[in-house]
C-alpha cells in the first residue's frame, strides 16, 4: 500500500518496528563500504596472466621495435592507440594514450584550457573572470570537483531517460559565450545508468555553440560495461561532429581501470588531429611519456578488442548477480510504496536510486550509524547539493554478495525510516 | 699550441685538413644520437629480475596489505614512500610518489602554484601580469620550456663552479616580489656536473626572498648517480630550510628513471607537511592515485637505499668508460688548443663543453650534416639562447663505445673546423 496514503497512526507503528531493526543493525558494528564504484576483489582475479605478460627485459618490446623500457613514444605505443581508437570510434592517429588514470587525463585537459585554451579559443579559460560548464546531473562526483577546483561555474542539467535535456543544451550554448563545455558520461550514465539516444548525440555533434572554443568532455568510462546480453548501443558521436563539420568539439575519454586493474590499468584521449597535435606540443613539456611497459602489458594479454569484450563477460558474471542482488530487494522492498524510484540498468557500475524529496541525507546517516558508507548524498550534483535531496548512488560492485545483501537490508530500513520521518511530518 | 697565436696560413692548412675528414664522415652515413641523456640499452638489460617481481594476482600486495590493484593509496605505498625519503632526506611522511615521471611531478606543482597558488600565495601565480623564475644556466632544458610554456620570464643566474651566482640570488629575489622560484639541479647539475656547495645550500635555504610564496625546484635527478668511488656530497636543503625557519621554500624531486628503467620509473616529491597537505587536495581531483604496483615492483626489487647504491654501481660500470673516452679524446684533441674547455663530473649524465664565443651552433651544424645529433646549441639556456654561443652538452650515455668513438671523432673535427672558421673570421 502507498506510504503516503497511510494513517498517521498506522506509520508511527511501522516506524517503531523499523527502528527496533535499525538498533539490531547498529549493535552488529558492521564496517560496509558501498561508496565508490570500486571493482570487488573477485573481478580482479580474473585476470591471471596479464602480470606475468611481461617478465624480462626481452619481452619489452612492440611489434615495431620500440623499447617500452625507454623515453620516447609521448603518444603510447602503436598497439595500445589501435585499441584505444576501436574502443572510443577514432582512428589510431586521433588517439593519445596515456598512464593509468582517464580523471587525470580529464583533468589536465582542462587544466590546459585554463592555462593555454584550447583550439579555437581567444584566450586562456582562466583570463575569463569566471567561465561556466553544462553539468547533466546526477553525474559524477569526479567531474564536478574538477570545475569547483578551477572556479568553473557549474550550471546543472536535467538528465532524462535518452540523455541530457537538450533543449536547454542548445538554448544556452547558443546564448552564452562564457559557457565552454559539458561533461558527458554517454554510455551507462554514472549514475543513472543512461546510454544517450541518437537523437542526443546529433544534437550534441551538431550543436553550434556561441564559444567557439566550447568543448564536449565524453567520457565514455563504461563503454564495453554491459551487464546485459542484449546491449546498449551509443552513436559515434565522433562521427557525427565530422559530419556536422564540428570535428575538434569532442574530447574523449576511457581506461581499462575497470576492464583490466583499476589501480593499474592504461587510460587514453581520443580526438581530432587539430586538438591533437595542439595538446601533444604541451605534454611534450610536461612529461617524458606515459608507461609504455604498462601498456604493453595490456596489449600482450588482451590482443585486441575481442579480448576486452570476452574480459567484459567475465565481469558480467560477477557484476550481474550483485545487480540483480540489489534490484531484487529493492523491488521486494518498495513496490507498492511509492517512496522511491530507480533506474535498472544495462551496464555500467551504479543504480541511481531516488527517494521521495528530502530523504536522501536522512537515509545516507541513518546507513552510517549503523556503519554502511554509501556515496554522500548530493555528490552526484554540483557544488555537492541534491535541490530536491532525494538521489542515492548504489554502488554494488566492491562488496561480496553477502555483504551487499546486509548493507542492501539495512539501506531498505534506512530509506523506510526517512520517509516516513518526512511523511509523519507533513 | 694555441690556435689563437697561429698564422692565417697555417690556420687555412689545417682547416683545409679537417674538411677533407669532414667530408670523408660526411660519406659514412652515420645515424648517431647522442641528443638526450638516456640511458643505453647496456644499461637496462642489466636490471634483471624486476619485471618478474610480481607476476601474479598475489604478488599484489604490500607489506601493510594494500591491494595495489585497486584504487587508493594517493600518496603511494608506504614502502615507496621510505624509499624516496631516504634518497631525498626527508620523512616518509613528507613524500608524495607518482607516477613515471619526475618531469610531469614538476610541470604538474608549477601548473598548481599557476591555477591555484601555493602556500603562502596572496594569489595563483597566473593571476600576475608576469612572474618570473631565476634560472641557473647552462641548465636543464626541460625545466626552461616549463617556464616558457606558462610565459614565466627567465632570468639567467651565472653557474660557478660551486653553484649558482648566490649573491645575484640573493640580491634579485629579496628586491622583486615577482620572482616566484628557482630551478636547481643540485647535484651532478645538468650540463655541468656540478655540485652544489655546502655553502650555497646553506644560503639558498636562508634566502629572505620579498615573495612570500617562493619555492626552489630542486630537481634532485642524479641523486645516486655516481661516476667516482669517492662521490660528491651534497648538503641536505631540507633539513637547512628547517633550521632557517622556512620549512615550505623548498619542493624536492628525484625518480628512479636512471636508476631502473627511464620510461617505466617510479618519481616522487617531498616537501614540508604543510605544502604536502595542499597539494594532496588538489592532486585528490586530478586523479585516482599513482600506479601503485610499479611502485611495488621497485620495492620487490630493490629493498631500500642499499639496493639502490648496489644498482648504481653496476650502472657506474657501464658509465663510467663512456665518459672516459669522451674525456680522454677531449683531453688528445684539445689540450694546448686554447680553444674549448669542459668539465670533468663526478656523476650525473652529461659533460658541459664549451667552445670559444660564437662555435657552438656551427660546431653541431657540422656535426648534424655528417650525421651526428646532439643537444641543440643555445638548449641549456632560457629560450634557447646561449648568449656567447658557446655551450654544447655531450651526452655520452646512450651509444655504445664503439659508435660513440666514431661520434666524438666527428665532433672534435667539427670543433675545430668551427673554431678555425671563427678565428679566421676575425
């Protein structure tokens, strides 16, 4: 029955009961992290083999000769761009590889724009007073913080079931010169699990904006991250902005931290030529090239794309029952309640949970007492705050099932209580 | 004798003679490289053993139990951190370690005092019309085209045989509030081998500067990196600067791109807690942590500081008769000629060569047209400009003996040719 139906009487008894439960949580000091979308220790134990890949000097060399063990190569070695290229849509030569973290690549992108601007600008972002980016929220945490550390001004974005908002995309891209860019999570949104329909991604590749230095940040992180045999399918966006004469709007961005070792995996940038080359003359001062071994390695023991992809599937084994774990309870949970919402998703490493508003901060510290810690409430909007304080990220992916089934028991609890805290208090 | 004191004829005999050697290398063909102070293959195939370190999934853990495969560990693992304290003589506490390159460590912390400041900053650094970095010279390449890149105005400091010119240091940096730092490379310097005194330690770690938000850049990078049985040593800044009361002036660097493999090293900063503090939120939004398990690897590897030491003797090995026959052929071509003058380091990389005024460029034009490629002329100067054009930097570490006979055969033709050609001239 609806909660929200219910006499004031009948909530009062069901919060009493619930928060015996919650007592019963808080005396068993469970110690539960759910907060990141953190890969669990089984997934990486899948990849046995990769580590050995490489184990003497003779083995640190590509198939074109070069030295991984050396200088040289600021670009990544061939191999790894090939790769990179089949996994973002570009070709090999619009592809940059780089260490082991894409938020770092992200982040210095834009730290380069703030210092030396980008192809097309007339100035550096920073000579501006302050400029503004689009924010499709919920989002990623990660991206805001980049904004908020250089003062860029964030303007949030609805997300809706195929993508951002468009209307307002385009509205305010063509109005307002200040507005350089927008984050983008296209495939299996961080966090609502999201992958842009075709109408969005021409309408971003065809955006004509009023900067003409704006930038598209794809950060494609969750590309190959089906949890489904039926996939979701993204458009080329790459693609698009050729065809729409807009090659250099797009910048993308993906990694193998989830695909091979989250600490340890390879990280890269896919863009035009034209950003390319301009990008490549700045790193060339800082830095005297990524870790081409790395690189190697990964090369060595996935092949190709198909290896990725059958990689892929051994996570899905892992990652599918944690899922359905989480989304089983919660329909078992809350069907019928009509206090909250959530996203099913077909990839990806998040379900976007929504309780009624202003009950998100509530569940988050009741699941803290009793020693759950999930993704603060809010982070998943700009400057940190939720309007309508209502969006949970539910990272299920780091614990084991059984953890995940206790700290799914309690976060139910959790959320019951803050409703009907709300409710009882209408 | 001198060449200075001979007749124009006798000058035109000789010329005419080193010409026609010219000519003859010219039509060798040669392809050498002696451009950059990398290591030679001789010297990686000598590390034996690291890259089988870790070879599987349960190799991955450190002593403290870190899953060096997953996320985590912003600062590298407390193993790496003891490590790099000991080369650098700081606490373990005091080091952040990164990834592969001390190069991007330092681009990276000049790009933060740019965009955000650094402790003690009244503003960014970018937010100034113009800052200015004194730059000891002949000097590092690198750490000039940082400057130029984020238009920091280079200022020449005079390199003496015991250091920078410290009385200009001193003087410069206590009258103008816009010379924000120093770039040292205090041990073994690039190009000129030289170590810096007690004494300009000591005053460098004393300096009273009028910026309040002053660093030095000390680019520990040839640390261990002994040519003599009887090394250098090299006062601790650290320690100094503490006892002066200005624990946050300076910023150290070091990495084991010449110690283990230059692509594939582990690099790393110490500073005071203080400035530690604020950079670690700042590189907390710029990426997901540092490569941890090739960090491991080098621990697995090496142990500690004696592991290092032992490595650097067999380095020193290799090393060591390849400067030698640069000195030697120095010494054979050149004594009495009055026309060139070098140093003799004690460690390091390179040998400082200087030429009479107004050789360098032609001396390695003539060397690049018979086939010979080493550092551009004017490179160890801000903009690349060597204002007596004189300065060239040999790098003899990379070629083996035998090519690097044939190279500095050339070479010494060459800068006699140049040198002849100028004194004609006159």
């Amino acid at each position: 029955m609806e909660l929200a139906k219910m006499s004031k009487n009948e909530l009062q008894d069901i919060l009493k009961n619930l928060k015996e439960k919650h007592e019963e949580f808080k005396s068993k000091n469970l110690k539960l992290d759910m907060s990141r979308g953190k890969p669990g220790a089984d997934q990486l134990d899948i990849i046995e083999g990769m580590l050995s890949a490489i184990k003497s000097n003779k083995d640190c060399f590509t198939e074109y000769g070069i030295d991984c063990r050396n200088y040289g190569a600021l670009e990544g070695i061939p191999e790894a761009k090939k790769i990179f290229a089949d996994i973002l849509g570009a070709n090999p030569d619009e592809v940059l590889v780089g260490g082991n973290s894409s938020l770092n690549i992200m982040y210095d992108t834009i730290a380069r724009a703030m210092s030396f601007g980008v192809v097309g600008s007339e100035k550096p972002w920073g000579k501006y007073d302050k400029i503004k980016f689009l924010c499709p929220s919920p989002g990623y945490d990660r991206h805001f913080s980049i904004c908020q550390l250089f003062n860029i001004e964030m303007i949030t974005i609805d997300m809706t079931a195929q993508g951002p908002d468009m209307d307002t995309v385009e509205k305010l891209t063509s109005q307002d010169e200040l507005i350089k860019g927008i984050w983008c999570v296209p495939m299996y949104s961080n966090p609502e699990g999201i992958t842009f329909s075709d109408e969005v991604v021409k309408r971003l590749a065809n955006l004509k904006p009023k900067a003409k230095d704006f930038r598209i940040m794809w950060d494609n992180a969750y590309a190959v991250h089906h949890l489904s045999e039926k996939p979701d399918k993204l458009l080329n966006i790459f693609e698009e902005c050729k065809k729409a004469n807009n090659p250099n709007l797009v910048y993308m961005f993906a990694s193998t931290s989830k695909i091979s070792y989250p600490g340890v995996g390879v990280a890269a940038l896919a863009t035009s030529r034209e950003n390319l080359e301009q990008i490549k003359k700045q790193i060339f001062v800082q830095t005297i090239g990524p870790d081409k071994l790395n690189q190697l390695r990964h090369i060595k023991y996935f092949k190709d794309l198909n290896g990725i992809n059958e990689q892929m599937k051994k996570h899905r084994k892992i990652l599918k029952p944690k899922f359905d774990t989480v989304l089983n309870k919660l329909d078992e949970e809350f069907k019928g309640l009509e206090i909250a919402y959530w996203n099913k998703p077909n990839g990806g490493y998040f379900i976007s949970f929504n309780t009624i508003d202003g009950c998100a901060k509530r569940t988050l510290e009741l699941a803290k007492e009793a020693g759950v810690t999930m993704t603060p409430a809010g982070a998943t909007f700009p400057y940190g705050k939720d309007p309508n304080d209502r969006n949970i990220r539910i990272a299920p992916t780091y614990p084991p099932i059984s953890e995940l089934k206790i700290a799914m028991d309690l976060f139910c609890v959790c959320v019951k209580i803050a409703c009907i805290e709300k409710l009882l208090d209408k």
